[in-house]
C-alpha cells in the first residue's frame, strides 16, 4: 500500500473501495473539454473516483481519516449506479500491517456523505455493528445534527445504516478541534453544511487535507468545486482561504479521492507541482 513518511507520522492509503462517478458531476460547471486534460473520462463520462481513508499512525496511536464505501454495504443497483469497480478490502489491508479494527484509535470524519461513511458499520450476523468499536469518532456538529435530519436532498446520502450504531462513539465539535498536537480539524462547509478539513502539522511543515472541497488534484482552481456541493460558494471561500495560506508556507496535499496523487505540493505562485506522490494504482 502507498505510504508516506511526514516526520513522526506515517500515512498509510487504504483500499475503501473505488467507484465511477459522473464526471460533470465532480466538476460541476467546469466545461469537460477542460477538466478532462486534468482528470479524463470514459465513454460513459465517469471518471475514476478512489474511496481510499488514510491511516495516519503517530505517537503509538491509529488515526483514520474517513472509511470507504465498506463491504456488503451496498445494493446491486447502488453499485452499478456509483460505478464500484472495488468494494473495501480494509480489514485485509489492517491484517496485513498486523493490526484489526479494534485497534483503531481514532476517526476523522470530514463528512458522512456514503462514500465516505459507509465503512463506519458493517454487518455481524444480519445486524450492523461499528466497524472500529473502540474508537473515538469525531466530526462537526453540524454534520452530526444533519446527517441525523437531513433535508430533501441530503437524505440521498445520509443513510442511517452509516450512523445508528456508532451513535455512542460520536464527539463534535464547532469551528475547530485539536485532536492531539499536530492534529486539528477545522469547519469549513460548503461539500456539505458541515465539512471538515484536516491539517497535520511537524516541525514547522504542513500536510493538508481539503477533503471534498479539493477532491482531487485537479480541483486546485478555486472556482472548480463539484455539481455534488451543498454550499458551492461556502467551498470556493474556503478553498481561497486554505489555498493562498498553503503557497505561502509550503503546504503539501494529501488526497482522499484522487485516482492519479496521493500528494502534491505546488510552488509559491500554485503554479507548478514542487514535489508529489503518485497513487501507485493510478
């Protein structure tokens, strides 16, 4: 599996599962003859969409950002609907690294849309249990307080399949949390009304995750936000927000979604790519 070394960290990419999504969909109202130099499509216009949480451990603990699509989750006609070309193979990817569920420590919920919430339940004998039982869940109030009532269009995503039985594992927070030092999530909005980014920070480097407000690599434009956002401007704010503080400091980016990068770092002027990781299954 893709690994990434940041100091006293060591991010690990997982297999959430991989899925086809709508490519006018992920880039919203960008014109296809321009995002798809960035990110192309096939004959379907779907583009290739990874699912893939990060597993940061650090200072002997297991943080997980997000958790894949899960496994025997879905419906036959949801698969083929989102295109899944992989279900999760988490468990398998834990065994290898000599862990298991249970020694998850930590999840970063940036949001609960499926994609990224389906791998937080999972099936034990025809009943849905949580996935990391010993785990402490974190994410925004907001998101908390919607996913638990969500309107018209958000229920499409919000299945409570994905949070009853974590309910009891569940901490919020406002505007912004440190989980431990070197670890903070912050409330940005926008993807969804309650969305979060990650920042982790090691002598005095940076490594961001945007999430879903900078899905992939290719929507470093500040304006190319996707079709899917609640909140589109809330995200494009955001986005110039964290963008023009990450050229001046050199930030790096870590992907979530993104079927080529695992990382990239772009020089002062966003212009050009300083350094990067490819996704090796890209």
């Amino acid at each position: 599996m893709d690994t990434l070394i940041f100091h006293e960290m060591i991010m690990y990419w997982l297999d959430g599962g991989v899925v086809s999504f709508d490519g006018g969909a992920i880039f919203g109202v960008v014109p296809k003859p321009l995002w798809n130099k960035k990110y192309p499509a096939n004959e379907k216009n779907q583009i290739t969409h990874a699912t893939e949480p990060i597993l940061i451990q650090y200072q002997g603990k297991n943080y997980l950002i997000d958790t894949g699509i899960g496994k025997d989750k879905l419906t036959e006609k949801q698969k083929r609907n989102f295109g899944v070309q992989e279900e999760s193979r988490i468990e398998e990817n834990l065994n290898e690294m000599g862990l298991s569920a249970n020694d998850i420590d930590v999840v970063l919920m940036t949001h609960m849309h499926f994609d990224h919430a389906s791998g937080l339940t999972r099936y034990s004998k025809g009943e849905l249990v949580s996935t990391y039982p010993n785990a402490v869940i974190y994410m925004t109030e907001t998101e908390w307080e919607e996913v638990r009532h969500p309107n018209i269009r958000s229920r499409s995503t919000y299945w409570k399949q994905n949070w009853e039985a974590i309910q009891d594992q569940v901490v919020t927070f406002d505007k912004e949390l440190e989980v431990v030092p070197g670890i903070n999530m912050y409330h940005t909005g926008g993807h969804s009304n309650g969305h979060a980014v990650v920042k982790l920070t090691q002598n005095g480097e940076t490594v961001m995750h945007m999430a879903d407000i900078m899905a992939s690599s290719a929507h470093q434009n500040p304006l190319w936000v996707m079709a899917y956002d609640d909140y589109p401007m809330d995200s494009v704010y955001a986005k110039v927000k964290w963008m023009e503080r990450a050229y001046q400091d050199n930030y790096k980016f870590i992907f979530y979604h993104d079927a080529y990068y695992r990382m990239i770092q772009w020089d002062e002027n966003g212009k050009e790519i300083a350094d990067y990781m490819k996704r090796s299954k890209g």
